[in-house]
C-alpha cells in the first residue's frame, strides 16, 4: 500500500545519525538557501532540521515559497540565492520542474543547486531533465532524514561555492585579457600607471584607493634624483600626479611603498596592499587601500594580472624613449620640430586669443660654430635655450632647428619687446661670453590655421621676412605675405614651365652710332611669352629667376641664343653688328661661369669681340675681386665688358681703372630730363669721364631729336632708345638691319 503524503513527513527528519553535525569557523556572511513547498510544515521542520548547521563557515539563511510563482518572484529579486529545497509537486504536478526551467532558462543561473524534493515516488521527474537542467539531487521525502538532509545541502553549497570560484576565476581572467589588452594602447608611463589602477578596480568589483609609484628619473623631466613619485592615482586627487610621493605626507605609504620596492615582493594586509611590478629592469609599486579583505581568489586574480601587464610596463617605458628620440631635441632636452609642430595643433585649437606662437633664429650662427668650434657652439644653444625657458612657465619652448627656437605663450611675453630684450645681454658659451641677436616671426591666433605645420609654415614667412628687412629684425605674419609668397612661387613654377617648353625668347634693341647713324649693335632683352600669347614684364620675372636660381638656366640659354644671332648675322652680311647679353650676380658666383662663356664661343666659332657682357655696379660691390679676376680673364679671350647703369650705385671710381671695361652706358634717368636746364650735368660727366678713360659711351632711352643733340654736342658716341627702335623680335631685326644698312 503507497503511504501517504502525510505519512512521509513523519519520516522526513528521523535521527540515523549519531555523529556531530559539520561545523566550521564561522564569519559574519551566511548562505541564502530558499525553502519551496506548498506544506507549511515542511517549511518549519527542514529550518528546524538545519538551524545549528555551518557550512564552510557560514551559517544559512532562509527563504520561504509556497508556490511555484512565488518561488520565481523570490529568485528574482535575490541574486545571492545558492541553494533551492523545491517540491516538485504545488499547485499544478510539474510547478516545481517550471520553477527549474526559469532558472536555467530565463534567468541563466546556471550556479544555483537545485534540490528536488517530493512526498509521491510517482512523480519523480525523467532521467533526462535532472541531466538537462542540472538538478544538484532528486530526493523522495521519506528519503531525507537529518543526517542525509544534512549531508545534501553542504554537498550542494560546496558544489556551488567551486561552481563561483571557476567562474569568478574565468570572469577575472576574461577580465585580465581585456585589461592588457586596453593597456598596450597606452604610450606613456602616466597613463600606464593610471590604467592600471583603472583596471584593478574594474577586476576586484570594489571602489579601489591607491596609487603608482615608481622612481621619477628618466620618467619626470625635472626628477634628478631617485625619490619615488606618483605616476597614477585612483581615489585621490590629480594634482598629485608627477608630484614626488612624499607630498602626501603620508609616513605608512611611503614606508610600505619603499618596504615592497625595496623587497621585491608583495604586502598584503587587512586594510592595504603593496604590489610589486617588474620588468627589463623597470620597476614600480602599487599601493592600494582596500574597503575589505582580499580573498584567495582575488590575490590569485591579482598574480595573473600583474604577470599579464609586467611587459606592458616594460614596453611603455621602450615607447616613451622612442618617443623622446622622436620627439625631444637631445642638446636642449626640450621638444623638437615635430613636437613643436603637435603644439602649434594645440595652439590652433586653443580658444585663448591671446596665445602668439613665435620662432627665433640666431644671427649668424654658424659663423660661431666655424670660428670658435661646435662644442662652443651647443653650449651657445642650451645658454639661449635656458634664457627663453626662463620667459614664463605658461610659455612652451621648442627647439626647431639648428638655431631656431620655437617659442608659444601669452603675447604679455611672446612679443617683440620680451624676446628681443633676452638678446641684451651676451650669452656664456663655456669660458666665451658671446653677444648675439636674432630675428624673429610671430603668428597671433587670429591668423593661425590648422593643422600645426601649417601655422609653423605662417611663422616661417614671417621670419624670412624679417631676415630681409634690414631694418626691423621682428615680423608679425600676415594673409597678404602668404598670398605674396604663393603668388611668387606659382609664377616661378610657370616660369620654369615655359622656359622648357622654349616660351623664352631674345628680343633685339638696336644701338646706333651717333657719327653714322649706322647700326652697329643690339642689346640682346629677354621676353616671356605665356601659353595664351600674354608677356610677363621683365621687371617681374627676373628677380623671380635669380630669386629661384634659374636664372644660372636661363643665362646659359641667352649667352648660347647671342652666339647663335650673331652667327645667323653673319651669314647675312651684318658682320660688324654685335650683341649685348645682361648677366646677373648669380652667374658670376659659379665658378664655371667664365669658362662657360669661352666654350660657348668656340662653340660657335664666333669673333669673341662681337660678344658684350654687360654688368651692373651692384655686381661689382657684391664680390669685388672675384668679379674682376673673372672680367680680366673674358677680357683676355676678347670678349667686350660694358659697365650698365653706371652712376646709378654705389662703386668706387678706381674700379674703372682696375677693369677691363669697353664702354660706359649713361643710364635713362639720367637721358630723360637732359634737355631740362641744370639736369644734364651727371649725363655730360659720365660722357666726358667716359671719353677720358678711352671708353666707348652709350646713352640709352634716348626719345626724341634734342635728346640725340644734346648727346651729339657732348660727344657721346653711341645710342639707343625707342627714337630709334623698340626692342624687336630675331625677323623683325633683321628686317630693321636690312632697312637701315
């Protein structure tokens, strides 16, 4: 006969056992175990059953449902629930298999033990679903005696307790790998050290306190001893990070924190942990202030951590001494062009209007360097490095390049005044004081434009600027020198264009002898004709061409077209016709450039003689010696010498000795107002000195008939001038030559 419900309840808690019940240290947690039965008295005698009962240091806490509902409420609302004491039949014969399905399935607990229990054998679930929900035991409740009650629920508890170590444990480790993870994004030591502490916090789940620390130099730029300081802090505040771990003036940190680097070992204690972290050499501390106890659990934890992130630390310190090489000047230790340039990025995005970025360059630097040595010459560096970082503490200083500083600050210091004033005083170079000044370009933040390298582009213009001027030494940039410069670097760019593409032509202005009235040479002008048929003025594209250097080019190109005009002139009988070519400074400083010239004329087979250079009296002042070694040797070789613009400069009158001149040109300002009373006096003198010396003499600009006879009266010999023709292209020329033989 099946016994009743009833009946088995009278059986449910019989004493077999004589043994004492298990028992350990108690702490102050307890196990929250839930009590699910439609039987109330079931309710009071399983809590009577286990009330002096202690598992694994806890004693248990109860909960009560009476149906399968309720149960589901209660899991909800508590998620520290371990245990489930579930009648398998309440309210309909499977609430008690839904409550299971809602745990496991709904709400994912997989860590709950469930304990099923039933007064009716007949009920007992499939094999299937105690294997598929993972039902901790399934117990009939004539089964459950005190002591296999006893021994159920601490083989439950014990079951759930490793169940949450493994996943705390898997938990913390997924946590570990996130965290190095996250950390190897991180490039400096400070942010390193800040990370960490971010981290630690995130994988011990409680409001960490604490700071890392580690030896300040080669870390803080201004740390020269090997005092500890705070890279990184969590729960304190961020003032004192980079400051020395003493400001906090706390004597228990900084013994524990010297204690645990000295030792090389981990401190744990009830309240604060000291944690040592090594790697390659570099070392560092971490102190925590803890709210409660480590477990076992989270010091292993905590093990695997710092093994996963020791070589990050290594590896940052690597990175921010790449970054220093990268990124900091090594004679001045302050930051080098490309940092300056992130600065001005920076400063661009600033909204403070009164920021003004500045570079300063030192005059003539490297004549210090060639002079007195560069040893002299770094020491001369750092002395101005130390001066310009002595301006403010809200000013940035940068080393640009070999002698430019760049300097960002407040315009109260980064202006002409303060900067030019550091320049007063001589600089001590070792055992040399050494006076120096500089010129300097300033950008305000009105003008600077993103990105950095751009703004460093707006200074430079200013600078260059300023390295012109021989007046002002200080140059504050504006749009309209940008737009100067762009303009002069877009024609220069067509001008190199058009002159390979054989744009550039010679044009001819014929010069007539007064006596005759004959042709007897032409000046050899050079013309730029566009793509759409437009011409550049000379007074334009000339400075551009010796500006660029490609004027070196283009003279070639001329010398080579005269030679081949006074061939072509030749060939048509106009051998007593020459040319004339205009040379520039830059032609006569290679030093190429004379031979040059006679090959070109041997190349040609042409009668040196028909061959006219030319020069001006600013080449003449530019480099004297050299320029009269070179017209002697032409001189030699047979090639004429013409002085241009003569009384115009600013030349001794010896140097019409000391050159093998042929001809003196009277310049047209001086021919224009000639027939004015009093205005012909320098034109009559230059004639009559001209005359003196045995020197041809040429007036140009001549325009009309009592110009030509006020020169015919002087005696000049020779003129040209739109009276007598314009400049003319090669066709036209000829044809003028062939009209006027």
């Amino acid at each position: 006969m099946q016994a009743t419900e009833n009946t088995n309840d009278d059986f449910l808690f019989i004493d077999d056992s004589d043994e004492d019940d298990i028992i350990d240290e108690l702490n102050g947690d307890a196990w929250k175990v839930l009590i699910v039965d439609d039987d109330p008295e079931i309710h009071s005698v399983t809590q009577l059953a286990l009330s002096d009962l202690v598992v694994l240091g806890r004693r248990l806490e109860y909960l009560h449902a009476y149906s399968g509902k309720d149960a589901c409420e209660l899991i909800e609302e508590h998620d520290d629930i371990v245990l489930v004491l579930l009648d398998v039949v309440m309210e309909t014969d499977d609430a008690g298999l839904n409550v299971v399905k809602h745990i496991r399935e709904e709400l994912c607990r997989e860590d709950i033990r469930i304990v099923l229990r039933t007064g009716q054998p007949g009920y007992a679930p499939e094999e299937s679903v105690i294997k598929d929900y993972d039902i901790n035991d399934y117990k009939t409740k004539t089964e459950l005696t005190r002591r296999k009650l006893v021994t159920t629920v601490y083989a439950a508890i014990r079951s759930y307790q490793q169940i949450s170590t493994v996943s705390q444990n898997r938990i913390g480790l997924e946590k570990i790998i996130e965290a190095a993870a996250d950390l190897l994004e991180l490039h400096s030591v400070q942010a390193f050290g800040q990370g960490v502490l971010q981290q630690l916090n995130r994988l011990l789940g409680d409001d960490v306190c604490g700071l890392f620390c580690a030896r300040g130099q080669g870390i803080i730029s201004s740390a020269d001893d090997l005092s500890f300081y705070i890279l990184g802090q969590q729960g304190h505040s961020a003032v004192i990070v980079n400051q020395k771990l003493d400001t906090l003036k706390n004597e228990q940190i900084s013994s524990q924190v010297a204690s645990c680097f000295g030792q090389k070992q981990h401190n744990f204690d009830d309240k604060n942990v000291s944690l040592y972290l090594a790697s390659g050499g570099y070392r560092a501390v971490i102190y925590l202030e803890l709210a409660n106890e480590l477990t076992e659990t989270q010091q292993q934890l905590i093990e695997v951590f710092l093994t996963n992130i020791a070589i990050g630390y290594e590896n940052v310190h690597l990175f921010q001494k790449l970054r220093n090489a990268a990124y900091k000047d090594w004679l001045t230790e302050l930051p080098n062009r490309l940092e300056f340039v992130n600065l001005l990025d920076q400063f661009s995005n600033s909204d403070n209007q009164d920021l003004v970025a500045a570079l300063v360059d030192i005059n003539h630097f490297s004549d210090i360097n060639d002079g007195l040595g560069q040893d002299v010459g770094n020491l001369l560096l750092a002395a101005v490095a130390r001066r310009l970082s002595g301006l403010s503490e809200e000013c940035q200083i940068a080393r640009v390049g070999a002698d430019v500083f760049g300097v960002i600050g407040p315009s109260e210091f980064i202006n002409p005044d303060c900067l030019s004033a550091l320049f007063y005083q001589p600089f001590d170079a070792g055992e040399q004081k050494l006076p120096i000044n500089a010129c300097i370009g300033f950008c305000t933040k009105e003008y600077a434009r993103l990105p950095g390298v751009k703004v460093l582009n707006q200074i430079n213009i200013a600078l260059n600027l300023a390295k012109k001027n021989r007046e002002q030494h200080c140059m504050y940039y504006m749009q309209e020198m940008e737009d100067k410069t762009l303009w002069r670097l877009g024609m220069i760019r067509q001008l190199r264009t058009d002159f390979s593409e054989n744009r550039l032509e010679l044009w001819y202005q014929p010069q007539l002898s007064l006596e005759t009235g004959k042709v007897i040479g032409a000046e050899a002008l050079l013309r730029w004709r566009t793509a759409d048929g437009a011409f550049i003025s000379p007074e334009i594209f000339i400075p551009l061409a010796e500006y660029s250097g490609l004027i070196i080019e283009i003279g070639d190109w001329v010398i080579n077209q005269a030679c081949l005009q006074i061939t072509t002139l030749e060939e048509q009988g106009f051998d007593q016709v020459s040319i004339s070519v205009n040379v520039s400074i830059p032609q006569f400083r290679r030093s190429n450039f004379v031979d040059n010239i006679i090959e070109t004329t041997k190349a040609h087979k042409v009668q040196a003689s028909k061959l006219e250079l030319e020069i001006t009296e600013n080449i003449l002042m530019d480099e004297p010696q050299v320029v009269i070694d070179s017209l002697l040797k032409l001189k030699e070789q047979g090639i004429s010498i013409a002085l241009d613009d003569f009384g115009t400069g600013y030349s001794s009158l010896s140097y019409l000795q000391k050159l093998p001149f042929d001809r003196l040109k009277v310049d047209r300002s001086f021919v224009n107002d000639i027939t004015q009373p009093g205005q012909s006096l320098i034109a009559d003198t230059i004639i009559n000195l001209g005359k003196q010396m045995n020197l041809k003499v040429i007036a140009e600009g001549v325009e009309d008939l009592a110009q030509e006879a006020h020169l015919k009266e002087q005696g000049c010999h020779e003129v040209q001038g739109y009276y007598y023709a314009k400049p003319m292209p090669e066709q036209d020329f000829l044809a003028f030559l062939q009209k006027n033989k």
